[in-house]
C-alpha cells in the first residue's frame, strides 16, 4: 500500500458509506488523494467529478453524468459536495499546501 493508498482511505473513511459508488474503488480514492496533494483545499466539485469521470469511463463509459461538470444537472452537482468536504478535510487535517506531507511517504 502505498502513501496514495493511505490519502485516498483517510479520505474514503470521511465519505457517508450510502454515498459512495459500487464497485472496485482503489482507482477513484488514488484520484482523490491526488487532488488533496495536488490542490489542497482548493479542490472544487468539478476537480472532483472530472477525478469521477476518469473513473467511471473505465467502468461505464455510457454513463449518463460523464459529461464536464458544466453540463450535468444541479442536482448531479450537489452530489460531488460530500467528496470535495472529505478530501478537504484530509488536506487540512495535516496542514499542507501543495507538497505531500512526509508522514505519508
């Protein structure tokens, strides 16, 4: 496991479980924790719907909501608050900018 693997499960753990998405979710939390490292707190929703969308394209590339974040309804928006809540979170949770924090190394 690897410190990515770490990030994403803090994250993961952060997220309501009615909330999260069937199926295998290792790819979709290493995406998540790379916007934590990337973009701290700075993420928005549509940082994390398009972390989504790279997802779901592998696992059903004819879903209805891969499509920019621009395009989907107020509804679909809203569902992406709780993740970028999460990933906020984590990034604040270790006071970090825009480098990994070496504890997770």
């Amino acid at each position: 496991m690897s410190y990515l693997d770490d990030v994403g499960n803090d994250i993961r753990r952060r997220v309501p479980p009615e909330l999260l998405p069937d199926g295998d979710l290792d790819l979709l939390f290493r995406l998540y924790a790379l916007l934590a490292l990337a973009k701290g707190n700075g993420i928005d929703a549509a940082d994390v719907h398009d972390a989504w969308a790279v997802w779901i394209q592998q696992h059903d590339p004819d879903h209805a909501a891969l499509k920019p974040f621009d395009a989907l309804s107020p509804d679909a928006r809203v569902a992406d608050q709780p993740f970028v809540e999460a990933i906020r979170a984590v990034a604040a949770s270790v006071g970090r900018g825009c480098q990994s924090p070496t504890s997770w190394r």
